[in-house]
DNA sequence: GGGTGATGCTGAG
DNA sequence: TCAGCCTCACCCC
C-alpha cells in the first residue's frame, strides 16, 4: 500500500476524525507503550506528511514520526472495534473513530532535531504544493545513475515508490536505464508534473492506477479490477496495452521493475 | 496449516 | 551488497 498517495491519504483522513477533544492513545501490543502513555489524552493539533513520512503534532510540541515501511498499515473504526491483535503496534482514540496501527518501520517520539535529520534526507514531494520543480530538475542533474534507480532515492524525489516509478517511465517513454543527468530539461519538467498528477490522482481514489477507465468501459478508478489499473508493473510476460509488446522485468535498484521496449526504448 | 512475497529502508561488512 | 526488520494477504496443500 504505502507509496507517498497512501501517506498523505492517511494523514487527511487522520485529521478528520482525530481533531475532536482528546485522542486516547495506547500500544495493545506494548512495542510503544512509553511513547503511547507519554501522549494519550492530549489534543492532536496538526499533521504534517512528507513522501511516505508522517509527523502528528500534539499539544505541548510533541511529535509522532511514523514511517510504515513495507508492511505497515493503518486501519480505521466507527463505532465499536474489533479487538486490537497482537501485532498492533498503536491504537489512538477519538469520538467514534478508532485507527489501529500494525507493521511500521517507525512510530516514535522525535525531538526537534531529530525531524531536521529525517526531513534533510528527503527531496521535494510531489503532493505538496509548495514543492519546488526545480529541486527535482536540479536533484536528477546531479545524478549519473539510471532514472528508474533515481525515482526509488528518496532524496531525489520524497514520495515515489516502485509502483508509482515503472508506470510513470512507461508512460513518458522512458527507458529506466536512462542516466537520470542525460535527460533533457523538458522531459524532467513533464516527469514532474506527470508525478504530480497520478500521485495526487492516487490520493483521491485511494489506489493506484494509471490506465483510463475509459477503456475498461468504467468511468472511476475504483470501479477498475486489480489487472487494469496498471501499464507495467507485475505485468511482465504480458502483452503492452499501447503496442502488444511483450512486456519485460529486470533487476534495477534493489528491486524489479516492469517496462516495453518498444514503448520505453534505450 | 505452511510458505511466500510485497507499494521500504537501514546499518553492518 | 546483503541481511534484517515489520505484518498479512494470498496461494497451495
């Protein structure tokens, strides 16, 4: 789940339902039970996501960093909820909301300090609108690695995961070996906006896709079953939805990625 | 019921 | 470069 669309989903969806009076927080499955007690009752004031990064501001300037890595989900509750398992990690309370936390590589307490330390190892996020373009153009430039190794590096753009970097190569044509410096000043300005556009697209419809309804003879994302949302990713073997290529996978970065030759040549 | 892979990242070597 | 960490949905018996 957790690609930058999914953090800032949560963190609206947070806001929502936590800005009410005071936020009962404690940890069912201990791992943060210090953490937990240190805020549970207090009023939660603010939260600020950043890539796949999010701070919860509470009253008395104390802050919760949560990362979810790759396993980590949040799940939400009106009304009664289920017992918390084993492996909830968090559980914060509000009116009748309840969301319980499981799986995620960070849920801490950070000093003001430590925050600079996290936010200094991120790029500029393509959800937040005052990112800056120019940061990514200048981020890439520096860069002799191929793009689709780039679009994984935090510090060159903070939100993009592996999901989000095979479909926006395939949709500009980008061959992921591609030096991310050799790029021209234009494709880099579309990439960012194309960034922009689906990132913020997965924000609303709470899922990734990338394909148009259109041609599925649905109108809404969410109305797309699993296959259809995507041009690339896991599709390898696949016949490409634009050209019948073939579509292939190969190692880069650590990870697989999923592109067509013909769509995307070197 | 067991095995596996996954939309992520870090720190040791 | 690679092991390790965190959890769960999905597959196969």
């Amino acid at each position: 789940m957790p690609e930058g669309h999914t953090i800032h989903r949560y963190a609206r969806l947070h806001r929502r339902r936590l800005n009410n009076g005071p936020v009962a927080v404690w940890s069912p499955q201990g791992r943060f039970a210090e953490g937990a007690s240190h805020l549970d009752g207090r009023h939660l004031e603010h939260i600020d996501p950043l890539g796949k990064h999010l701070f919860y501001r509470w009253e008395g300037d104390t802050t919760l960093h949560v990362h979810l890595g790759l396993f980590g989900k949040f799940r939400t509750f009106t009304g009664e909820p289920p017992p918390p398992t084993d492996e909830t990690r968090m559980a914060m309370q509000a009116g009748d909301a309840t969301i319980y936390l499981a799986g995620p590589t960070a849920c801490e307490l950070v000093t003001p300090a430590e925050e600079e330390t996290i936010r200094d190892r991120l790029g500029p996020d393509p959800l937040d609108r005052s990112a800056s373009p120019d940061r990514f153009a200048a981020n890439l430039a520096r860069r002799r690695i191929p793009i689709g190794a780039a679009l994984l590096d935090q510090k060159v753009v903070a939100g993009v995961g592996n999901v989000y970097r095979a479909e926006l190569l395939f949709l500009l044509g980008i061959h992921p070996r591609t030096p991310a410096s050799e790029l021209a000043a234009v494709t880099v300005a579309v990439l960012w906006d194309r960034t922009v556009d689906e990132l913020r697209r997965g924000e609303r419809s709470g899922r990734i896709v990338t394909t148009d309804p259109v041609h599925f003879g649905a109108t809404r994302d969410r109305d797309l079953h699993g296959e259809e949302r995507l041009y690339v990713y896991k599709r390898h073997g696949l016949d490409c939805r634009r050209c019948g290529t073939v579509i292939r996978i190969e190692d880069l970065g650590n990870r697989s990625i999923w592109w067509c030759p013909s769509c995307q040549p070197g």
